[in-house]
C-alpha cells in the first residue's frame, strides 16, 4: 500500500466535531429543536386564545 492510499484526516475543527459528537449530539439537538418549536407554539396559542 503506497502512502496516497491511505486515508486522508480532515482538519477541518466543524467536520472533526460533528465526528465525534455523533448520533447523541444529533439526538439531544433534535430534541432541543422540537421543544423549542413545541416552546413557541405554545406562546402563539396563549397569545391568540387566552386562557387556553
């Protein structure tokens, strides 16, 4: 195996992050991002029916 077959390493500090937060960085962002969505919708009905 001759040296340019090896596997080049990004260093790239964004694409080395994402690598290794991995699935549960992806997971606790989701879950951030539907309660924030869940956060506003809520507001909006407050906001248009009152005492709802």
């Amino acid at each position: 195996m001759e040296s340019k077959d090896s596997p080049q390493y990004d260093e790239d500090p964004v694409v080395n992050l994402v690598m290794s937060v991995g699935l549960p960085g992806f997971v606790i962002g989701f879950i951030a991002v539907i309660g924030t969505i869940l956060f506003i919708c809520r507001r909006a009905v407050e906001f248009f029916f009152p005492g709802a």
